[in-house]
C-alpha cells in the first residue's frame, strides 16, 4: 500500500522540484510552454499568450489538494528559474507508476533532467513505497530515452501506440522500467 503524502519539496545538487505558485507563470511561459520543439511529443500545444498560463497554473495548484498529486516544477538553485516539469501519475493497484517530464530547450543537455528524475524516483521508493516506475518516450525523441537509461531504467519494448485525442503524437513508443529492486542504479 502506498504512502501518498502529496507533493513534496525535493531538493538535488543543482535544483529544486516543489509545487507550482501562481508566479510561476512568467518563467513557464518565457520558458518551456511556448515553445513548439518542447510540445511537440506532448498533447498540448504551445500556449499563445499568457493567460493560457496562468490558468493552467490555476488547476494544477488545485490540483494539489488531492494527496495522490505529484506534480514538480523544476527549478534551478543559481537562478530561481522554473524551467521545467516532472510529475508521477497513473498509480495502479499493483503499486507501479508513471513518471512524465518536459524540459526548457535552453537546458537541454546539461544532465537537468536525469538529476530532476533521479531525485522523484528516490521519492518514489524510499517515500511513497511504490513497487516500479514506468515511463515511455516517442520514437522520434531519443534523448528522453538518454534520461531514462541514466537514471538506471530498463528497456522493455517499442510497440505502437494510437493517441486518439492527440493525433501529432501517436506513433512508436519505448517503454521504460524501474522497480524498487533496482533502486540502487539511480545514484
């Protein structure tokens, strides 16, 4: 049985995941929800002007009501900037999980974000108890397969998978695990 304990603030060598605030939005919009290479394997597409922001920001904060919800901006110590998302979702009743994240194409590359899921995957198993952690990328974006692998993910396989309300983003997916008995190759 987990422990949902909602979202906590987590801290890593270089960042800090914590919940959203409503003055997040400036940096979230200057940074990662505008732009049309980080969208592009999302559901979502770029935000058009800043309100679009704000009130998805409105939800997920929300959101945070519901001790289930594990939903992290990514923020980064020498700058105070939000520059990214990480969250988990899709608990099932086996105990297993999803983790799912977006990067500001300015940080692309620097280790950002196996360093962000590494800290949400100790979370996840020393915290929360769960038993594995699932994830997928599409086919065509190797480097969320990059991360993955760093952060001591097993490959499983690539199989297709339709997306009915979000068409652009259907198409061949690699699946990824991690279970509580491979936690030692997150460090």
């Amino acid at each position: 049985m987990l422990n949902h304990v909602g979202t906590q603030t987590l801290e890593t060598e270089r960042l800090i995941l914590r919940r959203y605030v409503c003055s997040d939005a400036s940096d979230m919009y200057c940074n990662w929800v505008t732009d049309p290479a980080v969208s592009k394997f999302w559901g979502w597409k770029p935000h058009e002007n800043i309100e679009e922001t704000q009130s998805l920001l409105i939800e997920w904060i929300e959101e945070y009501k519901n001790t289930e919800t594990y939903h992290w901006v990514i923020v980064l110590k020498n700058n105070s900037q939000a520059i990214g998302y990480i969250y988990l979702n899709a608990f099932d009743d086996a105990d297993n999980c999803e983790v799912h994240f977006a990067l500001s194409q300015k940080y692309w590359n620097q280790g950002i974000m196996s360093e962000a899921c590494k800290g949400v995957l100790t979370f996840s198993f020393s915290v929360l108890g769960v038993e594995s952690v699932h994830t997928r990328h599409h086919i065509d974006n190797p480097a969320s397969g990059r991360v993955m692998l760093k952060c001591g993910r097993r490959y499983i396989k690539t199989k297709y998978k339709k997306v009915s309300d979000c068409e652009q983003i259907s198409g061949d997916f690699c699946f990824y695990e991690i279970s509580k008995n491979d936690k030692h190759f997150i460090n």
